[in-house]
C-alpha cells in the first residue's frame, strides 16, 4: 500500500517558484561580487557626498563625520570621531583585503611567476614615478609638496570596476595585468604611507604590535581557521601599530599577508586566504568603500579656488589632475615599452599596445587610496579640500576617457587579428 506523501512548505511551492526564487538567488550573488555594480555604487557615494556637501545641509554633512564615538569597559574609554572610525578602523578590512589579494597572487596567481609578474611590476612602479615627477614639477618648493604621493594611487575597485563595464571583447589577459598592476600599485602606496606619512615613531609600542601579531601567529600554529578568532590578536595589531605613530591601516596589510594559502585536507573546501576574502569581499565594496566615498568625497566646491587661492590650493589641485591624468598613462606606457623593448619582458597574450594605453588610464582614477594619502599629506582644510577635488575631477574623467577609449578598441578590433603581432619578436620590436 503507498504510504501518503508528506508535503512541507517547501514541497508545495511550484517548480516555477522555486526556479525563479534560484534566478534571484543567483543574481544576487553574482551582483554581490560584481566588479562593475562595486564601482557603480562607489560612484553613487562620492556623487552623494559632494551633492550633500554643496548643499544647504552641509553643516549637518560635516558635523556627522566629526561627532564622537566611542566604546567604554569598565574604567577604560576610548572616543574618536566618525570620521577616524571610518578612515583608520574600517578601512582597515579594505587593507586587509588588499593584502590577501596580494598574499594569493604571491602564491599562484600573476605573482608566483617571476618573468610573468615582472612586466605589471615594472609597470606599477613607472605608475608612481610619474605622477609624482609630474606634481613635483608643478608645485613650488614649499609645503605643497608633501601631496606628491596623491596621484601615485590607483582605486583597484573603482579600475576594474569600469573595465567590467565595458564588458567582453577585450582580452581577458587585459584584466589579470590591470588587477596586477593596481594590487602592486597599492602595496607601493602602502609602503609610502609607511615610510613618509606616520610621523615620528614611537619604537616602543612596536612590542605592545608584537604581541598581536605573535597570537596571531600562536592561533595559527594550533590549528585555529576560525576568523573570528583572529579579531583580539588583530585588534591588538592594529592598536600597537596605531600606537607606535604609523597608520594602523597597515595592520590589515600584515594580517592579510600572513594568511594560510594552503587548505586542510578534509576539513576545508578552500584555504583561508581565499575563504575569507570571498566573504569580506562584498563587505568591503558595498559597504566600507562607499562610506568611505561618502565620508571623504564631500569636497565643498564653493570654497576651491577662493581662499585657498594665495596658499596653492589650486596649484594642489591642478597638479594632482594632470598627474594622474598625464602622468599615469605616460609612466605606465613607456616603462613597459621599455621592458619590452629591452627584452626584460613580453607583452601578456592576446594584448596591444593600445590595450596597454587603456590600462594606463584606468590606472589614472585614484580615487579611495589617493584620497586617503590625500588625508595623510595635509592637515589644512584648504588644501585637503583642494586636492580631494583634484583626485575627483581626474578620477572621473579617467574613467570617462577609459569607457570611451575601450569602447572604441571593441569596435576597432580586426575580425582576424595576426597571429604574429603576439609574437615574442615582434612584442619585443612593436612601438608604442
């Protein structure tokens, strides 16, 4: 005798249901990882803080990013401004994943393999001389040059972010080299903020970092893949750091560079440094990128130009533009056609040297970290205000003259491209 059928709430839905219930499923989780939906709402948040800020409510704009917050156990306070939280304790986990982007490039990605890796090095690194010649040259000799290290940064998210926008028919080596380059370009950033923007250092509190990253490494070496264990040790990391007189940003680099690439047979399906920047990943675009978009993008127009105008704030301004809309381009072009041209280097498979253009300016939109060297560099208001909008105007035109130059290498593309452009040989002869 058949037994009656039991039918849960799941069971009596329809198969179109449950069909259509998955299709939304799976587009939110593709969105959700999106590089293009991330750079869209990057792009809405900055939008939505310079309107907020030239607004008839920008008191109201300033005074919430400069209201107090702050935790309190027992006889311990400790209070800073929304502000602070934002910039130097959120992005520590946009650092964090920086940092594990590295790690896993490092061990087998672009990274792994010397001569593979060497041509997105070389090519960062012309990235940041550039620019920075170029700001030194426009600038006088005063404390305006502080700001030289603004337009050495390339925004990762933001860069790929409108690579995805012009969707396929580029190659796809075009993206890997553009990841690359950025990833590099951020570690160079960070390394700046290291060495020219913490101030005096306070040596002694390096042992209250040391023993943060020494738990960190005791948990490891006992087997703990938990992350959110790893939050107290960090958070020590992070404070001793931000004790000693560096940016505590930097604590997100080193936890993101000392993560275990490699998996537990059996008792995970991926290595943490995948796993966990899977599950920060969308976190950090729609969540820590754009507030800190709409914390630090409020740039107060009506000001620019004005009273600053005695003290180089738009000498500030235009020198950031031109360096990252000039000299990006130029240090990311011609350095690599001199690797190539050398025979230290090959053009990736499948790449032009009009590709190679595209990369530069999308290199140009420097966005998240140049703002936030820009917050670093100067302590003036003014001149803050100045060099934030610099890196807006050449962000947004970066990207506009990207869409627009991608656009047309889609459409100029040969039907039969020759097998022998690509060819070592003539990689190696090809000019610019």
């Amino acid at each position: 005798m058949t037994q009656p059928t039991t039918r849960g709430p799941a069971a009596s839905r329809s198969p179109a249901l449950l069909s259509f219930a998955d299709r939304i499923a799976a587009a939110l989780k593709h969105l959700m990882h999106s590089d293009a939906a991330g750079g869209v709402v990057l792009l809405l948040a900055a939008a939505a803080a310079l309107i907020w800020a030239n607004s008839p409510a920008q008191d109201s704009y300033h005074a919430l990013w400069h209201a107090m917050v702050g935790l309190s156990l027992g006889d311990f306070q400790f209070s800073q401004s929304l502000h602070f939280w934002v910039n130097d304790a959120l992005m520590t986990v946009f650092f964090l994943v920086v940092g594990m982007e590295i790690r896993r490039e490092m061990h087998s990605g672009a990274l792994a393999e010397p001569r593979q890796a060497l041509l997105p090095i070389l090519a960062a690194l012309g990235g940041v001389a550039a620019p920075a010649l170029v700001y030194l040259a426009l600038v006088p000799s005063n404390e305006l040059m502080n700001g030289w290290a603004i337009p050495t940064a390339t925004d990762i998210a933001f860069a790929v972010g409108v690579l995805a926008l012009l969707g396929r028919g580029l190659p796809p080596s075009l993206r890997i080299f553009l990841l690359t380059l950025a990833i590099i370009d951020d570690l160079v950033a960070v390394l700046i903020i290291a060495l020219f923007y913490s101030g005096g250092l306070q040596w002694g509190m390096l042992m209250f970092a040391a023993l943060g990253l020494l738990g960190v490494y005791g948990l490891q070496a006992l087997g703990v893949r938990r992350a959110w264990f790893y939050v107290l040790p960090g958070a020590v990391l992070w404070w001793g750091i931000w004790q000693t007189g560096a940016h505590p940003t930097l604590a997100g680099v080193v936890l993101g560079l000392i993560t275990p690439v490699y998996m537990l047979q059996g008792r995970e399906s991926a290595a943490p440094v995948q796993r966990v920047a899977a599950s920060l990943h969308p976190w950090v675009t729609f969540g820590v990128m754009p507030l800190f978009a709409l914390a630090n993008a409020g740039v107060s127009i009506q000001s620019t130009g004005s009273d600053t105008a005695t003290a180089g704030g738009s000498q500030v301004m235009l020198a950031i533009a031109l360096a990252l809309l000039i000299g990006k381009p130029l240090g990311v072009v011609f350095v690599s056609w001199l690797a190539v041209r050398l025979r230290i280097s090959a053009l990736p498979a499948g790449m032009r040297w009009s590709h190679m253009w595209l990369t530069g300016l999308l290199a140009g939109i420097g966005f998240t970290m140049a703002i936030f060297i820009a917050t670093l560099a100067f302590t003036d208001a003014a001149l803050l205000n100045d060099a934030k909008l610099g890196v807006l105007i050449a962000s947004a035109v970066a990207a506009v003259l990207g869409l627009a130059f991608g656009a047309y290498l889609k459409r100029s593309r040969p039907a039969h491209p020759d097998a022998s452009a690509h060819s070592p040989d003539a990689r190696q002869t090809a000019t610019i």
